[in-house]
C-alpha cells in the first residue's frame, strides 16, 4: 500500500507533467515530460524540418532546450510546488547529427543538489536509440518562503 508521502510526491509529478506543456517554448517544439521517479524524468519531442538548420539537420538549439528541460526538470522532482528553478549554466556535447522525422528522446537525471544549487545531465537519443547529444545543467533553485 502506497504511504501519503508516496502518493502525495506521485500527485505532485502527475502535476507536474500536465502544467509543463503550458509554457510557451514546451509548446512550440511539442516537448512533452513524462516524469520517471525520483530524480529521474523523460522529455520527448517530435521534431519537424521547421526545426532543422539549413543542413537539414535538427539545430543544436533545440537539442540544447531537450537538455536544459530534462535536467531542469529532473531537479525539480524534488522541489515543492511553490519552489523555482532557473538554469545558471549548461554545457552541450553535439556529438552526431539528429534528423527531422522522428522523435528524439532527453532522459534527465540529477547529478548532485544543496539548497540552493542542483547539478542534472541528459542524454538525448533519436528514434534509432543512437546518442545525439549530452549535456550538464546547473540550476539554481529559488525556494518559496517557509
């Protein structure tokens, strides 16, 4: 049986999860979180040629957003709901080309976190499961009074 902590923190990522596709840019790309545990999230996204440079390949903007979301809100996962998050620095590896077509998968989780600073990491993959990227965030967290 699930203890009110339990259910309580699965309450939260389920909120979570529905509130993140109302931010603007979460929107534009089609990014979509699926929160895994603990830590852990899953940001997904369907990327398009409107989202390809003009080698035809998806901009490493984009591929930093998924890295940014998904460590982002992988420290967030342990924050309270009245809590913030802002991102302080990210490093991007591009390490292969990523294709307009299919979906592209940011598996964040975090790294290290004190009061006031969290460290997360995500890997993205394309749709044949190759790693496209890699990349550390520092957040800063903003906690609510009390």
């Amino acid at each position: 049986m699930e203890s009110a902590g339990t259910a309580e923190l699965a309450w939260r990522w389920r909120q979570m999860e529905s509130a993140y596709g109302d931010s603007p840019i979460h929107l534009l790309l089609g990014l979509t979180l699926t929160v895994v545990g603990d830590g852990e999230v899953v940001v997904r996204a369907t990327v398009n040629g409107a989202a390809a440079n003009r080698q035809g390949i998806i901009a490493g903007g984009v591929l930093a957003e998924l890295v940014d979301s998904a460590a982002v809100q992988a420290a967030r996962t342990r924050l309270g709901s009245q809590d913030r998050a802002v991102t302080a620095e990210l490093n991007v590896n591009f390490l292969r080309p990523a294709r307009p077509g299919g979906p592209l998968t940011a598996r964040g989780s975090l790294v290290d976190m004190s009061r006031t600073l969290a460290v997360g990491r995500a890997d993205v993959r394309d749709d044949q499961d190759t790693l496209v990227a890699v990349g550390l965030a520092t957040v800063r967290l903003l906690r609510a009074p009390g």
